[in-house]
C-alpha cells in the first residue's frame, strides 16, 4: 500500500512542521520503503552538516540507525544515537490491515538529566573529522530536555499521524466504494430498463395471445362437435395467456420495487447530507 494514494503530503508537512515548532525536536517521515515524503523539520547542524556531513560520521550514524531504528518501531520508542542524542522512531500502521504505510522519525535532542561532557564530545569530531569548537558550538544549540518529555513528544506526534493517517485511509476506502457502487448503479438502471422494454413486450405479446385465445374458442363453438379439440386447445392457449399476464405483471412489480430501492440507494448520502444541515 503506497501512502501517497491517500494523503496529502502537503499536510502531512504542515502537521510535521507545527509539531516540531511547538516541541522544538526534528522530525521527518518516510513511506513503507523508507523513502521520505516529507522535508525535514528542525534538523541540527550538530547531527545533518557536522556528525553526518563527515564520510565517518555518516557511517556510525547509519549504523546506528540499522540498528537503533529497527529497534525502536518495533517498540514504538526512543533509541541513542552514537554521539549520545535521543532520537525515535514511530511506526504507522492501518488499524484495518495492520500494514505500516508510514513511520515517523526524528528526535535530535540531548538529555539533560547529566551535563554535557565537552571533551567526549571534542573526542568524537577528532575521530570523524570535524572542527572541535565548531562541534561544541553546534551541540549546545541542541535541544536539552528529560528523555520521559522526548519520547511523550514522541508518543503525541505518533497518536496525532495515526489518527490523521487511518482516517485519510477510510476516506480513501469510502470514496473508492462509491464510485464502485456508482458504476454498479448505472448497470442496474440500464439492466431494469432492458427487463422492462422486454416485459411491456411480452406483456403485448400475451394481450394477443389472450385475443387468439378468444377468437379460436369462437370458432371453435360455431364448428361445433368438429371442432371440440380446436375448443380444448384454445382453452389451454387462453390459460397458458391468462398466466403469462399474472408473470409478466408481477415482474413489473418487481422491477418497481428494485428501482426505488436503487433510488433509495442513490439518495441516501443527499438525505442523510440534509438531515446535517
């Protein structure tokens, strides 16, 4: 299932981006095949230009993030980083399916439960190749918060995509029943009008019948004893008449009653719209 068939990844970003002002964390979403359909929000210099724009830096990150990552959807938490920061990930799944479509990640936050130790950190950008004080000026530009408040940020952004997501995926599901049942609709009309041409004809066909029936028991009573097995077979012409009259009226009956049902149907979503308003 592609993501993209049933959101709108314009707010889809607007939902990222007012999360991650209001939190200050980063964030950033990926489809089913890690992809991202999402820009990024609130990255840091510290983890995007210095940690991972360092050939190094980048290969301790994405370890970390095979590893980290794997295990933080399946628990829907937080993980730590290489140089120390909280980062998560949220998987979105469809609640019908159970297919995750989406998965939520960022973070990009330091706890603060325990000051900073300036020199494991000059140590890391000596061993992936970064200035220094560039690094240290860049980390305490990173948001500081208790790694409980990171990961209820986490929790919140998850909840309010989850919902956002499935309810998209309902609307997707509806929208797509409608125009099925749209289609079906049109081939029911035009089956009942076919069944009813067929049966104002028959319905025709019978009238002459029942007429023939007649006329032959006419001629039947002026022919008198000679013509006593012409009088039994316009007997049975004239029931076989009277019958084919009976069903051909009751499926105009049932013609009726499928066509407002099919109307009821049709019109159901404009009263129940009325009835709203």
């Amino acid at each position: 299932m592609n993501i993209r068939d049933f959101i709108d990844l314009e707010e889809l970003q607007a939902i990222q981006d007012a999360w991650a002002s209001a939190t200050g964390l980063a964030a950033i979403f990926t489809d089913a095949e890690g992809e991202y359909i999402t820009g990024e929000s609130n990255f840091t210099d510290f983890c995007i230009k210095l940690t991972r724009g360092s050939k190094e830096g980048m290969r301790r990150c994405v370890d970390t993030d095979q590893n980290g990552l794997e295990k933080a959807c399946l628990e829907k938490g937080c993980y730590k980083c290489h140089a120390g920061l909280i980062d998560f990930a949220y998987p979105i799944s469809i609640h019908e399916t159970g297919e995750v479509v989406m998965t939520a990640i960022g973070g990009q936050a330091m706890p603060d439960d325990q000051p900073l130790d300036e020199d494991a950190f000059r140590k890391i950008a000596a061993e992936i190749g970064v200035d220094g004080d560039e690094y240290i000026d860049a980390l305490y530009k990173v948001p500081m918060m208790p790694e409980a408040k990171i990961k209820a940020c986490a929790d919140m952004l998850g909840m309010i995509v989850d919902i956002f997501v499935n309810q998209k995926y309902l609307e997707y599901v509806e929208n797509n029943k409608m125009k099925v049942y749209a289609d079906n609709l049109e081939k029911i009309n035009s089956v009942i009008n076919r069944i009813e041409g067929n049966a104002k004809q028959l319905s025709k066909i019978a009238s002459k019948e029942g007429i023939l029936a007649l006329n032959s028991a006419i001629e039947a009573a002026r022919l008198g004893a000679a013509g006593a097995s012409f009088s039994i077979l316009a007997k049975q012409q004239s029931d076989l008449s009277k019958q084919s009259g009976e069903i051909y009226a009751q499926i105009g009956s049932d013609i009726n009653i499928i066509s407002e049902a099919v109307y009821d149907m049709n019109h159901a979503g404009e009263e129940k719209q009325e009835a709203s308003e």
